[in-house]
C-alpha cells in the first residue's frame, strides 16, 4: 500500500481546513485593521495606568466646571 494514497477523508477536511484559514486570516485582518486604526488617531495614545494625568482630563484643559 502506497503512502501517498489519498482517502476521501483526507479531501473532506482539506474543505474545512480550507475554511477554517479563511476564518482566521479574516480575523487578523480585522485586528491588524483596529490596529491600524486607532495608531493614526494618535491624539489618546496614552494608557491607563491607575493615575490621574491632566492631558487626559478634556474638562481641565478647556477650564474645567469651575471656571
């Protein structure tokens, strides 16, 4: 018996396999678009990191409530 022999089983999931590359190809798109996306935003590009930053507060640079 030959190893190169194809079952038909083999021809299914190539389909399948097939598919399931589609789906995540499609998927890194998607992130790699996001991504893409918010990088030329660029203008709250900074991270939360639990403290308080006044260039984060939009309220406080055009004077805040108290003014």
């Amino acid at each position: 018996m030959a190893l190169t022999r194809e079952h038909e089983l083999h021809k299914r999931r190539q389909g399948r396999n097939i598919g399931v590359l589609v789906v995540l190809l499609a998927f890194v798109a998607l992130v790699f678009g996001l991504t893409i996306a918010k990088m030329t935003t660029g203008d709250q590009l900074q991270g939360f990191d639990h403290t308080y930053r006044i260039e984060m507060d939009p309220g406080a640079r055009t004077g805040g409530a108290d003014e």
